[in-house]
C-alpha cells in the first residue's frame, strides 16, 4: 500500500508538495482505513479536489511516473531522455525533479526517492523500514549520485545484495530496480510486481479519456481485451452494470484473428419480453462505456491488493454511481486485499461521504504554481463539518475564482 508520496519541480509543482494517506489516531473508525504493520493507520481512499487547470492531473501523475521509472525504465535505449517535465517558468526549467514515495509490502516499508533530470537519474536512494526482535529498524539499501568531475555514479549497495559486476549494468535513463530484475535480483522482482499492479488512467500527456487526446477511443477496445482475458473480472463487471441498472444483462466479446491482427466484436446483452437481444456496444451511452474503462483499472486493483489512480473519475457518470464506485474500496466485503483509490474529481457531493484526512485539495496561486494540502492541515476544520457546504462556501479554498 501507498503511505504517501511527493514531487518538487514536477509539472505544475515548483515547491515540494507531500500527499499523505496515513492519518492519526483521531481519524474516524471506520472502513476507510487499514493498518501497517507498525501500527499505522492508511486511508483506502484519497479525493483530489480543485479547480481546472489547478494542477490535480499533474498530481496524480506523479505515481504512475514512479511506475514507469521503477518497472519499465530499462526497456528504453540506453541514450533515450527520459519523458520528465519540470516546472517551465523561472529558472526551474533548468533544475532538476524530486520525486520521493513511501509504499508498504508484505510487512516492509520502503522509501525510495529519485533526482531527475530529461538526460539522466542524478541521484537514487531505497531505504527499508522492518520489525524484527521487537525493534523497529531502518536501513539504506542501496544510494547512487552522479558525479559530475568523472562522469561515473557513486554506488552504495551493500545491503542489497546486487549481482557481482552490476555497476557495468548501470544506466543513467533507468532505475537500479527496473535493471536489477533482469538479474533476477528476488527483491527488485517483488517490489516490480507490486507496481506492476498499479492501475491508472493517466498518462504524460495527461488524463486518457481527453477526447482531444488521440488514443481516446482505444482505451474501450484496450478494457474489452483484458476482459476477454480475465473472464472472472468480467463476470464481476457485469455484476456491477446490471446492479447499476443500465438496461444491460452483460456484453459478450469475440476475437476473430485476421491476416493483419484481431477483430474484437463487442455486443451488449439486453432482456426484453425474457429473451436475450444484442446491440453493438459503441450504441451504449457514453456513461457505460466510460464506466467499462473504469471498471478494467477498479476491478483490477481490488483484486490485487494495490492501487487506482483515476482522473475525472466522476466523467459521463451519475452521482450516486460514483458513491457506489467509492464503496468498492471502502467495504471488507468487496476490498478484501486493501486496495487503495486515489481519484480527482468534481462531484463534489462526494465530500460528504469523506473525512478530512481523505480530501486533498489543489490550487494554483497568482505564479501558476501549483500547491496541494490535505483539510485536516486546514486551521479550525472539524470532523463534523458539513464539507460540502464548507467547501462550496469557499472556506478551504481550491474553488474556482470566477
């Protein structure tokens, strides 16, 4: 599970920003939340709030960033740049991207942090964080910094266990993770499978059902061929839009291999007069297709134990489908392995299903720059507010000055 994370001199973010899930002991006691292994207690759930163009997309871009640099980073040729953009006003744009995250698995707490630049990782740091003999213990795995006078990193790694003659390996557009597991290296390999997992809806571009981004449409054919894959996820799917009352009993997919590739054939269930009738999926309403994308990156963190990270979650969708959506994660019965939503949104109604530790807010200033901040760091903010109508009334602040 996710315990926070931060970003400096990322997109929109010029000053370092931490989102944070754990929470206090004076946070409700309630489903929402699960416990580490030392006792803490992590909110299933974070809501980015804010007014457009105010930097929430650039918020929730910072995890799959880190998926892409910890899992898939070496797959690209060694003098690729890599696709990080700094905050480009000022003399920022020359500087260097902070990136840090605080993530839990199987009963370990790594921080792993990263300096970064478009040319190279300039710095790369995991610690461990473990309890053994009743002691709480925290140890560096591994460290590396560029150094600049004889174009070389300075590797520590003793308490990782790296293969002999790994320095020969070390590229300068990859992390040691993401090049660590082609070795076969049993830790780097348990820490990729955890972010493999990780589900999102953003890209660098920014959020992928933007109907002026070009790959829109195929993130619809891209959720069909995972269910086609996953036919368990699929039954659940269907579970959920007939629970949802869209007028559908299921879909069904064929794939049909061609000389240049497959044809997927989408069709919806429908019961009318007791018989079943089938209608091409793309005459279902934007709302059930939106919510099949959805359902893809949702049902799949669930079941995974991980985490969703998902823009303008509330898109096409009612009201009441969202809060229904946010139930997935929060009751034991459908998140047995503690998945973890982190969503922007602005149906805001949905402030009235959360609590303070679980509402991030976001605002950009009079600069452009953007800054974050979590409503229990709000002076005077009480658990029995009316969130909704607190917010509404401008009393947090992130509210559109119009």
């Amino acid at each position: 599970m996710i315990h926070s994370f931060s970003c400096k001199n990322f997109y929109s973010f010029k000053d370092k920003n931490v989102l944070n899930f754990v929470a206090n002991n004076k946070a409700p006691k309630n489903n929402g939340y699960t416990s580490s292994f030392l006792g803490k207690r992590v909110s299933k759930i974070g809501t980015v709030i804010g007014a457009n163009a105010s930097g929430k997309t650039n918020l929730l871009k910072v995890l799959p960033f880190l998926k892409w640099l910890i899992v898939d980073s070496f797959n690209m040729p060694p003098d690729a740049h890599i696709l990080i953009q700094p905050f480009l006003f000022g003399g920022s744009k020359n500087q260097p991207t902070e990136l840090s995250v605080v993530f839990e698995i199987n009963k370990k707490i790594y921080t792993y942090y990263f300096l970064v630049n478009k040319e190279k990782i300039l710095k790369e740091e995991l610690k461990l964080t473990s309890f053994a003999k009743k002691k709480q213990t925290t140890k560096k795995l591994f460290s590396r910094s560029w150094n600049d006078k004889n174009n070389l990193y300075s590797l520590h790694k003793n308490n990782f266990k790296l293969p002999k003659g790994f320095e020969k390996f070390l590229r300068i557009n990859s992390s040691i993770i993401a090049s660590a597991s082609r070795f076969n290296h049993i830790e780097s390999q348990e820490i990729i499978k955890y972010w493999k997992n990780i589900e999102t809806n953003v890209i660098e571009a920014g959020w992928v059902g933007d109907c002026l981004l070009p790959n829109s449409v195929d993130q619809l054919i891209d959720a069909f061929n995972f269910f086609n894959d996953n036919g368990d996820l699929k039954k659940e799917a269907e579970k959920l839009l007939h629970r949802f009352d869209l007028g559908l009993d299921g879909f069904e997919i064929k794939k049909e291999k061609k000389e240049n590739g497959f044809l997927l054939q989408v069709k919806a269930t429908h019961m009318f007069e007791g018989e079943k009738q089938y209608l091409p999926i793309y005459y279902e309403s934007s709302g059930t297709k939106q919510l099949l994308v959805l359902l893809k990156n949702i049902l799949s963190a669930l079941k995974n134990g991980s985490i969703a990270i998902l823009d303008e979650f509330e898109c096409n969708l009612h009201p009441e489908m969202i809060m229904a959506l946010y139930d997935l994660f929060i009751q034991k019965e459908t998140n047995p392995n503690n998945a973890q939503l982190l969503m922007s949104t602005h149906s805001h109604i949905i402030l009235n299903k959360l609590d303070k530790y679980q509402i991030i807010f976001v605002e950009k200033n009079e600069n452009g720059i953007s800054e974050t901040w979590r409503l229990s760091e709000v002076t005077g903010s009480r658990t029995d507010d009316n969130y909704y109508n607190k917010y509404i009334a401008g009393a947090y602040g992130a509210i559109p000055k119009i």
